[in-house]
C-alpha cells in the first residue's frame, strides 16, 4: 500500500484513537518488533503507559489493512522562558535572590492604592525568609531571566495557611501590562468554581490546558518543607485534566497560574499538582475569593 493512502487512512481514524484514554500521538512510521525497527509501514500509537485496558480500548493489530504499532512515548511542551513586555498572566516568573520559576497568575490591583501588582503563589515569589521588597524577575532566573536587568516587581504581600498559598509584588517596571493571560482571551471578572465544569488555565511550563473541576471541598496535607513543614489545605478546588484534550493539567513550574472558566472568570490560583500514577497531571487550587482577600486585592 502506497504511503498516501496509508496516510489518508491515518488521518480518518486518529480522532477516534485519541478519545481513548492514555493516547499520546498517532503516525505513521516502520513498525518495531523485539525492540527493533522492521520494513513495514504501520500506523504507530503512541499511549502514556502500556498497560491492559478494556476490550472496545485495545488497538487492533490492522486498521483497514494497515499494521498497527503500540509505543510508550510521551511528549512535553518546551516551558515558555520568553521575556514579556507586556506583562501578562501564565508566563515565567521567579525571585531574583533564588534561582527557580513558577508562573505569574494574572495583573491585580492593591484595594488601598489601586496599584498594579503580580499575583502568584508564596512559594514561588516569596518563601521563607523573605522580606518585603525582595526583587521578582521576568523571566525567573531558572530560566534566563537575569537581576537586577529583567527585575520588574518588588514583594508586598504574602499569606501562606490553611486557605491559601499566594502572594503579590508591585508592579515598579517600565514594562506594560495587559489584564490577559498569555494566549487567551483578557480576564473578565471573578466567579466560584462548580462540581463538573471545565477549566483552563495557562502554565510557564504546560502552557494551555484543560481540566475538569472534580472537587470544590479538597483537604489535603502539604509538605511545604524548611521550617513551613506540613499544612493540612482545606477548603480547596480538585482539577483532573480532560484526557480528551491532555494527559496533564499541571506540570512542576505551572504553580501560579490562574484557574478560569469558559466565560474567562477567574475561580482559582493553582499551587500544587499530584505527580503520582495514575493521577499524574491532577491539580489543587485556592477559592480566588479567599486569594483576594488574604491579600487585600481586586482582579483586573
């Protein structure tokens, strides 16, 4: 069978081969037998895990008279270490006395001075021992952002309990800023996360995802480390990520970023993820209500 007409058969049914759960990829390549690469073209899945499924989720050894191939791969979006002017939320974000880098959520707005701020998490813009001042780079020194050239904010605030992981930097750059996230529509106002709805949210390290609100009331013992140690979180959003869309919601670096709904309302500030099969990719997040007021700030 010539390769146009494997290739048509490929694209008729890959839609179909990614609604099953753990599909990574579809193409087309030479099959592989015992480790090595045989003559036969074979339209190849690529599937996170290996693993028994059930019958009507088993890849058929020929799809239309074309070989089939089952691979272990998964494949990673490069983290965005790009500088941003403007600023806006879902890029990279750090402290310039530490070298690390979550995401900056979104630009809100101090209630008494109206001032512009940067809201993330605490542990990624302040953490222990800081002090307020303590200079935030765009992008975080781990990836590239170099101090005092791409400073932009200086920390104000911070809670870190029960409630909440967050914290704020006023805005002191000649950079801009746009009350958008990064490849998605501009912010419009807050709401409450519900049981079942979908949410996006946009990373430093997985970009755009999708994932649905699982949880409304997750409680959760967190180890913080250092001398923060252990917090039993309450009162917490649960994400799973939509495996129609993507295996993962939230990778290692996404803390930070804001959780939105389908009408662009913020609901959430994510700040921890359960890397653990077969719950890799799942995501916990802050009630925004409680975020803003622990810091004593409004959306943009």
């Amino acid at each position: 069978m010539d390769m146009e007409k494997i290739i048509k058969i490929k694209r008729s049914v890959e839609d179909e081969l990614f609604k099953r759960p753990g599909v990574t990829g579809v193409e087309i390549g030479y099959k592989i037998k015992n480790g090595k690469q045989t003559n036969d073209l074979a339209i190849r899945v690529h599937v996170k895990e290996k693993k028994d499924v059930d019958k009507d989720q088993i890849i058929p050894d020929a799809i239309e008279g074309v070989k089939t191939d089952v691979l272990e791969r998964i494949y990673y979006p490069a983290a965005d270490t790009t500088t941003y002017d403007p600023l806006m939320g879902g890029i990279s974000i750090g402290k310039c006395d530490i070298v690390n880098a979550g995401t900056l959520g979104c630009i809100v707005f101090d209630n008494a001075s109206n001032d512009p701020m940067l809201l993330s998490c605490w542990h990624v813009i302040a953490r222990e021992g800081c002090n307020v001042g303590d200079v935030i780079c765009q992008p975080g020194r781990s990836d590239g952002g170099q101090c005092p050239n791409n400073g932009v904010a200086s920390l104000q605030r911070w809670r870190i309990n029960e409630k909440v992981d967050c914290a704020v930097a006023k805005l002191d750059s000649s950079r801009g800023k746009k009350c958008e996230i990064a490849d998605m529509l501009g912010i419009n106002g807050t709401s409450i996360a519900q049981f079942g709805q979908e949410v996006w949210k946009r990373g430093r390290t997985s970009n755009v995802t999708r994932g649905i609100v699982e949880s409304i009331d997750f409680s959760s013992l967190i180890d913080y480390g250092g001398t923060t140690g252990p917090i039993m979180v309450k009162d917490q959003i649960g994400i799973a990520p939509d495996l129609i869309v993507n295996l993962s919601f939230f990778e290692e670096g996404d803390s930070g970023s804001v959780l939105v709904n389908s009408n662009n309302e913020v609901v959430g500030l994510l700040h921890a993820h359960l890397n653990l099969p077969p719950f890799t990719g799942h995501a916990m997040a802050n009630h925004i209500a409680n975020v803003l007021t622990a810091l004593d700030i409004h959306m943009c």
